[in-house]
C-alpha cells in the first residue's frame, strides 16, 4: 500500500487530525453546560395587580440528591423512564395565583436542563393534576380530575377520573435536550446573561410539538426595584434604581417549517418581556398579555439569597 506524504505528515495523519478537530467542534458546540453551584438565590417572590385583581407567584430552585430525586420520580406502568444522571438534581416549584386560580408546577431537571418529570395540580375553579415522567422516546402522562363532586376540593391522589397515556416524542425530539418552562427561572440564575445580544435557548415539551424557546438579552433598563432581601436568616430591603437586562422570550418549533399556534410561559402570552438583576441573576419583572385580564406586570418583592 503506497501512502503519501506531505510536508513531513501523511495525508492519513492529516486527514485524522482534521475529523479530531471537526468532532471536537462539534461535540463543544452543542454540549451546554450549567453549575447549579453558580445560583445565587433559592426563592423569589412576586405580585402585581391589574382592575382590582390580584396576580402572586412564587418560585423556589432546590438542589436534591439523585436518590432522593429517584423517591420522588413515579414509575411508569411500562417501559423505562429516564432515571437521574447527575448525583444533583435540580427541583423548580413555580405557584401562581390569579382570577381565583391556583397552579403549582415542579419539575425535575438535570443540570443541563433535561427534564425528568413535571408535575401540574390545578385548583380553584378548575382542578385537575397531570404528571409527566419522561423517556427516551415517548412520555408518560398521568392526568386526573374528580369524577363526582364529592371528590372536589380534596386531595389530586384521592380523584378516581383517571387518563394514563403515552405520548410519542419523534427523532428529531429526541435529538435535543427537552426541558420544561419551569426551568426557565434556573436558566437565567447560572447562565450568566451579561450585554446586549447574549442568549440562551430551552427547548419546552408541548404535546403538539418541543418548542424552542429563545431569551435575547435586548438592551439595558433603568428601574426603581423595591423588594426584601433575605439571607442567614436576616432581612433588609432594596428600594433604588438600578440598570436591569431587558429580555424578550421568543418561541417557535424546533422543526423547520413546524407550526406554533400560541406560546405560554406561566399563563403570559404575546411580547413576553422581562428585567434581570445582572449581579444576582434573578427576574426582576415579567410581563406580557394574559387571558381574561390583557397586559399585566409583575415585580419582584422578596428574594432568597444562598449562604
């Protein structure tokens, strides 16, 4: 076999160094990686109010064990669910109350954002629960709501109307990392969003269709916060103007051509916006449209800072 040489290298030299480079491009171009280490807070707190109506959510990131995660992940009636991969897992909890309608959402995510369950109960005017245990190629859904009205206003596991499916995730689903909309306040705490143009992306499960979910970094806002600090089991309180990021969250299909009727993050819709706090990486502000009561602003009023 002849091989030939060039400038002191073989073309079979080149040729594998070449596709070492290219892989290694690759393979560092789509490996994201975020450190649960880098948030700097654990709860946030916020309200607003539009026509006399009320609007609260709250949100909480907690770092759990993969053991104890594992407790808490139910076991599909079929197949193999993914199971943790990190020793750490992270556990958002997002409540939200509005127009006498309480949702409380937990997701368990890996690091990286990979979603391994989520977990909705719906209360007030309608209740209902659904969990999402999610594998490789398919999810797991378990939704119930109560048969009869002697069953309304206890407890989700006590409801007897029960619609257990699966619901099948396509190649080009299961190429990405899926995550859920929850996660979104994580993102923003490790993801280090610093100037104009930064961006980060998470690709949201949606029964129609993964939706790709963009958050661009805008420019830069003055605004007047007023909210409680607390930290070591000691409270203050931040009432000043600061410069915040501007940030618009931008959705559509992952699938080139695939069709997005209508995005939601937590109940807002249509030129969602939002302020960070670029030292703590915490929102600041969110708004956008919501149905029934049209644009609407929430604002920060109390943090948790980590030790």
């Amino acid at each position: 076999m002849k091989l030939w040489v060039m400038n002191g290298c073989s073309i079979a030299q080149k040729v594998f160094f070449s596709v070492f480079v290219l892989l290694f491009i690759v393979s560092t171009s789509y490996a994201t990686e975020y450190s649960p280490d880098n948030l700097k807070w654990s709860n946030l707190k916020y309200s607003g109010s539009k026509f006399l109506i009320s609007m609260n959510t709250s949100v909480s990131v907690d770092l759990i064990s993969d053991t104890q995660a594992i407790e808490e992940l139910i076991v599909t009636p079929e197949g193999k669910a993914k199971a943790p991969i990190s020793n750490k897992i992270v556990k958002v909890n997002v409540q939200n109350s509005v127009i006498g309608s309480d949702t409380d959402f937990t997701v368990w995510v890996e690091p990286d954002t990979t979603v391994l369950q989520r977990t909705s109960i719906y209360g007030g005017i309608k209740e209902w629960y659904r969990t999402y245990r999610f594998m490789d190629d398919k999810v797991f859904s378990d939704k119930r709501k109560p048969a009869k009205s002697s069953e309304k206003g206890k407890s989700w596991d006590t409801w007897t109307n029960k619609r257990p499916g699966f619901y099948a995730l396509d190649e080009i689903e299961q190429s990405v990392v899926v995550s859920e909309s929850e996660a979104l306040f994580y993102l923003i705490g490790v993801a280090d969003l610093e100037k104009k143009g930064d961006q980060i992306t998470l690709n949201i499960y949606d029964r129609s269709g993964v939706i790709e979910a963009t958050i661009k970094v805008v420019g830069t806002k003055s605004v007047s916060v007023d909210y409680r600090v607390k930290k070591d089991n000691k409270s203050s309180r931040i009432n000043k103007k600061i410069t915040a990021l501007e940030l618009v969250l931008e959705a559509k299909s992952i699938k080139k051509g695939g069709n997005l009727e209508e995005f939601k993050f937590l109940g807002y819709k249509d030129d969602i916006r939002m302020l960070i706090n670029p030292e703590l990486n915490a929102v600041l502000q969110i708004s956008g449209s919501i149905e029934y009561v049209g644009e609407v602003t929430i604002r920060l009023e109390e943090i948790s800072l980590k030790p």
